[in-house]
C-alpha cells in the first residue's frame, strides 16, 4: 500500500531524513515514536508533499512518485490528494464555520459540487461526533472538537491513508481520550494510519506496528508488545527509559 524507498530530505546543509525504507500495508496502523527533532514531522510532510523529499521514491497504492529525477507539479498535486493530515496545532482556517473548513478542500482540490461537498461534510462532522457543532468558528470550539474538525476535514478528500502528526499533544488531558476514540473509530473502519504520538497506551492498544526513528533513520520496529516490552537496539531502550 506504502512504499518508500531510500528517501532523504536535506534543509540545505542539514540532512533530517537519512535513507527511510519503510512499506506499510492496507488498514495497518503504524506508530511513530522517537526523540524531538529526529524527523517524524518532516517524514508525515514528505509523504503529503508539504516538503519535498531530496531524493527517494515514495509510492501509495499505484501511485509513484520518483524524486531522484524531475516531479511535475500535477504529478505532486494527484498524490497529494491519496493522503490526509492532521496536525498538532489543528491548523483551522479561523475565518471558516467547522462545515467551511471540512468543504473547502473537496470543493478546491477535487472541485467536487458544493451541495455534495456540503452533504459529505455534515456526515464527516457527524461521525466524529460534531453535528452539533457544525456552524461554529474554531474559537468557539474546545482544543479537542477543533482537532476532530482536522480530522474530518483531512477525511473530506477521501484520502487512502491519514497522517497524524501528534494530534493529541496540544490538547489538555481530559480532551485527549476524546480525539483518540475518533482515531480508534478510523482505525477498526480499516483505514491506513501513520501516527506520530507519545501516547503509549493508544499505541499498545490500536498499532500494528510501532516504528522509533532516530537522527533521521528508522532504528527499529516491531508490534507494540515487542518494540515496547522487548527493544533490540540500545538507543531504542534508552528512549523508551525517557517516557516512563
Ligand atoms: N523547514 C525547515 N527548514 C529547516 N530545518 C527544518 C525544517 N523543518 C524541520 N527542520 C529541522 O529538521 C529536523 C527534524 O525536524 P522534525 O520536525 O521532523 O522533527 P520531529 O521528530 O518531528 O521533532 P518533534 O518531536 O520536536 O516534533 C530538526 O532539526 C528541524 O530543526
Ligand atoms: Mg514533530
């Protein structure tokens, strides 16, 4: 489902992905854990093509996309559409109601009818338990119901897999569990998830695989009772000693 090949990011003369190798198949969830700036965030980016890889394949269903020769635009257009984000901060458009903020993307980048786009959106809303809330302004919405708007919005393009980039660690606790249970919701509806998150008990109880990346490269990986209980590698011990 997820292919990704000997992929490399360099910001100028600092190179943040040294060589990521990774294949995920349909439905899994995938965790990503490791230690600040060892490129989770920009590794979740270079797959929806916010940043684009220096070099590497990256490939999601029939879908490739080659960077060690020249990408056209259209070609980074289609494949972004195949992925889903959602980012710690939310990342709303403030001026837009909870139903604005869940069309625009339908209506702009798959230039779906309104009335369509519209209808998918109260359904979206709805599923993530904010039917209620719908003609809102992120301000007037708690941390957690503007996060389940992320993910209702980033679910509005029909994406074959959701990235999540720490959606829960800019949320106070109580609002965690609540962004969670939609997470766990997608999860057993069989969608394609990469996680990047902290939070372990969501790791043990809904990932297939957990992966600790470290200075740009992927260490190791293995299910959560293994990877948890059982690490190989000493790096991954020493970072796993830190959480607890
Ligand atoms: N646009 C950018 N320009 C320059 N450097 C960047 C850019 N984005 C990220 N970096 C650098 O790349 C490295 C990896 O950053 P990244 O955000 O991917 O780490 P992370 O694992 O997500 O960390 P955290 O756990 O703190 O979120 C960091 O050194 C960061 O400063
Ligand atoms: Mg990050």
């Amino acid at each position: 489902m997820i292919e990704i090949r000997e992929l490399h990011k360099q910001f100028g003369s600092l190179k943040v992905l040294k060589g990521i190798n990774l294949n995920i198949e349909k439905g899994k969830v995938v965790v990503v854990i490791g230690p600040s700036g060892s490129g989770k965030t920009t590794l979740l980016r270079c797959l929806n093509i916010l940043e684009t890889p220096t070099i590497g394949t990256v490939k999601i269903g029939d879908v490739a996309l080659n960077f060690n020769q020249k990408v056209s635009k259209s070609e980074i257009q289609s494949f972004r559409k195949l992925t889903g984000m959602v980012f710690q901060n939310y990342n709303l458009f403030p001026h837009f109601t909870a139903l604005e903020n869940v069309i625009e993307g339908p209506v702009t980048v798959k230039k779906m009818r309104k009335d369509e786009a519209k209808q998918n959106a109260e359904m979206l809303l709805e599923k993530v338990g904010l039917k209620e809330k719908i003609n809102q302004y992120p301000f007037q919405l708690s941390g957690g119901q503007q996060q389940r708007v992320g993910i209702a919005r980033a679910l509005a393009i029909g994406p074959e897999v959701m990235l999540f980039d720490e959606p829960t660690s800019a949320l106070d606790p109580e609002l965690v569990g609540e962004v969670l249970k939609v997470m766990k919701d997608l999860a057993n509806d069989g969608m394609t998830m990469i996680v990047v998150t902290h939070e372990m008990s969501f790791a043990k109880e809904v990932a297939d695989e957990v992966i600790f990346m470290d200075q740009g490269k992927i260490i190791e990986r293995g299910t959560p009772a293994d990877l948890f209980s059982n690490p190989k590698e000493e790096r991954t011990r020493q970072f796993l000693n830190l959480l607890k």
